[in-house]
C-alpha cells in the first residue's frame, strides 16, 4: 500500500522539504518548494528502498517526482507492475 | 602528403587502406605527425610547438572575442583544495571522473616495504594518502568559494575569465577525450536574467568564432556524463530544463560529434552551495561557457590538416593575424 503518510515520511529525511511535509497539499509542486535535483534522486532511490521497486529509465525525470500524488501514483503502478 | 583526407565517411570510417593493412586512426597520425607524443598512458599526451601554437591562438582569440566585456582574469593550478571540491558537489554526480592527489605517509619501513613492492611489480601504494588536493575537475570550480568570500555580489554581479589544466578519468583512443586537457572558459555570476543574459551572449559568439574558423557545427541540448542510474535522472533532469547546450563538431565520426564549446546555466546551484548572494541579498544564479582549447585544436586538425601552413588562409588569419 503507498500511503500518503508513507511518501512524507520519505520525503522528511530531505534537507529542504522536512520542515515542510505537514503542510504539503498532494498536488503541491515538491520543486517549487524547494526540492533539488540532487533531492530528487535522494527521493527516488528511498522509494525504490522502501517500496521495493525499481523505477524504469523512463520515469527518471522531475515529472514523476513532481507531487506527492504523483509520486503515489506511479509508485503504485509499479508495485503492481511488479505483483503481477 | 600529411594532411588528414577531407572529412568524408570514407576517412571517419578508417577502413584499410590496402589488403592487410589497417588505415591508421587519426590519433595514429597525430602521433605520426609529432603534433601529439605518446607516454604510454590513453588520453595522457605531450604536445608539440605547433599543436601548442593552434592552443594559444585559440586562447588569443577568445580573449579577443570577450575582452571588452571587462571579465576578471583569475587562473588557478590544476589542483584544487579537497575541501572546496568535496562541498562542490562534484562527487555526488561525476564520482568516476574525480582524481584525488595521494601521497607516501609511511614510516622509513614502510618505505623501505615500498621500495620492495616496486622492484617485485606489486601494489606499492597502501602507505599512500589522500592530500588536501584533489585535481581540478573544471576550470571554474575553485572560483565559486572565493567570489562568495568577498561577499555580496555588487549590483549588475560579476564576471570571470579562467583556463585551467583539468582532469577527468575516463582513459579513452579518442584524442578528443584526454585525461588531462585545458579548459577556458568565462563565469558569469548575478541575478538568472543576467547570467542567461550572457548564456544567449555566447552562444552567438561562440557559433560565429566556430565557424570563422571553417568548421562544421552543430549546438545541441546536452547534459553531464553524470554517474549510475541517479545520473540518468541528473541528466534527464538537467536537459528538462534547457541548463546545457554543446557546440558538437564532427572529428572522430559524423555520428559521435565532439563537444568543443559548453554553454552552461547552474541556476543557484553554486549560489546555494557556496553562500554567494546578489547585490540585493537573493541567491546569486550562475552561467558559465568552456572552450575545450585541445579539441577546438583538434578540430582544425582533423577538417584543415595536419600541416598547419596549409589551413585555409581566413583561418590563419583569425587564429595568428
């Protein structure tokens, strides 16, 4: 199950966004609020760690780390992906 | 005759030359010819006086191009304080490219073990330690921290002119990828109006110094060779973004060009890092363009050949007057 609650808790562990995290709408833009593209490979490589999966070459790019809703998405498309 | 032929498939290709016989690369021929020397290492070479003559006009003609533009002249040596590289973030997206300075920090057994190792062909470097120096990865880097040590960016920010001998590890038999090179390159600090400002600035003079000098061209998006899988998101990230255009000309093959000018906006990536702030005490953005002096060289080698008082006479003209 990715869980909202699951995904800030990740995104916590980030420098520029832990202060941030309990005012985080799902469709705030994480890079508008200060998220760097160093931040966003942290961020991608936690949630393969916690997730257990393993983003495709294709979703490496801001986009897919861009919200918390985004993020909730395309986790749970992989995870699926990888139940099947 | 020792001049490459025209730059067609047919010599890209360096197919044999005759039953048997492998037509030599052009690194062969650079090496042939005494314009590069050999030390048995890839990408680690001498140059000649005259491949040395092409470099400094280049150098020359950059000044020229950006001279009144009122850039500080700052050089650094080739290393660089470990310090300021390990903040620089360097490692977190090119550890592959890093060279760190080690040295012996053994006792006189320890040395007298080394001595040992070294006649017996074996591993001789346990006693050797990194130093405060590591290798500078590019011409700009140690520039960041002392700007931002004077303090605030004054109002309009500031611009910069350096060349530095840099290395990179990545041993290759392309002559346009050496270990050790020289980069030139201007920095551009101040508000992103300002630095992408001077970014459009250079495009446009870089593209016309290229092709006065009777080379092909192409500028194209490009990105870092970051490292690992966080490096292809670094990359597609950086090319999202529009942050890096190379001025590509062909010279190991039309398919492959070779990157011989960057064109570079950092954002506030060194701002950030190095506390370096505007005028106004925002975060001070940054843009730098690089000129690879030994492969624009090898550029005019490749496509005008090997016999430098047979270029073109405009081209002789532009690099020596």
């Amino acid at each position: 199950m990715v869980s909202d609650e699951v995904i800030k808790d990740i995104l916590r562990q980030n420098e520029a966004m832990s202060g941030l995290v309990d005012t985080l709408g799902e469709n705030d833009d994480l890079f508008e609020k200060g998220l760097d593209s160093f931040g966003s490979v942290q961020l991608m490589l936690a949630l393969e760690e916690r997730f257990e999966v393993e983003f495709p070459d294709s979703l490496l790019n801001r986009r897919s780390f861009s919200s918390i809703r985004t993020i909730r998405e395309t986790v749970t498309k992989l995870t699926v992906g990888a139940a099947a | 005759m020792d001049s490459l032929p025209a730059f067609d498939t047919d010599a890209i290709a360096e197919g044999p030359a005759g039953p048997g016989t492998p037509a030599p690369t052009f690194l062969d021929r650079l090496f042939d010819a005494g314009l590069l020397v050999r030390t048995g290492v890839d990408g680690l070479y001498g140059r000649s006086g005259a491949f040395e003559s092409v470099v400094e006009a280049l150098d020359r003609l950059v000044s020229r191009l950006g001279g009144a533009d009122g850039a500080e002249v700052m050089r650094f040596p080739p290393g660089m304080s470990r310090k300021t590289f390990e903040r620089s973030g360097y490692l977190k997206g090119f550890p592959h490219l890093a060279g760190t300075v080690h040295s012996f920090c053994g006792n006189e057994a320890d040395h007298a073990r080394l001595l040992a190792c070294v006649e017996a062909g074996k591993d001789w470097t346990e006693k050797q330690e990194a130093t405060d120096i590591v290798l500078t990865p590019a011409a700009c880097y140690p520039l960041y921290p002392t700007a931002a040590a004077r303090g605030p960016l004054p109002q309009g920010g500031l611009l910069f002119d350096l060349q530095s001998y840099c290395f990179r590890h990545e041993p290759s038999l392309e002559p346009t990828r050496m270990q050790l090179f020289r980069m030139r390159e201007y920095v551009r600090m101040g508000s992103p109006d300002e630095v992408l400002a001077f970014r459009e600035q250079w495009l446009d003079r870089g593209t016309k110094m290229m092709a006065g000098l009777g080379l092909p061209l192409a500028v194209d998006l490009a990105n870092d060779p970051f490292f690992g899988r966080a490096g292809k998101m670094l990359a597609n990230n950086q090319r999202n973004q529009n942050l890096k255009f190379e001025l590509n000309v062909p010279v190991n093959s039309v398919e492959k060009p070779t990157a011989c000018l960057s064109f570079n906006y950092h954002q506030d990536h060194f701002g950030t890092t190095w506390g370096l702030t505007q005028a106004d005490g925002s975060v001070a953005h940054t843009a730098c363009v690089g000129f690879g002096l030994e492969r624009i060289t090898l550029a005019l080698l490749r496509h005008h050949g090997l016999d430098l008082a047979r270029w073109p006479a405009d081209v002789r003209a532009t690099l020596w007057g």
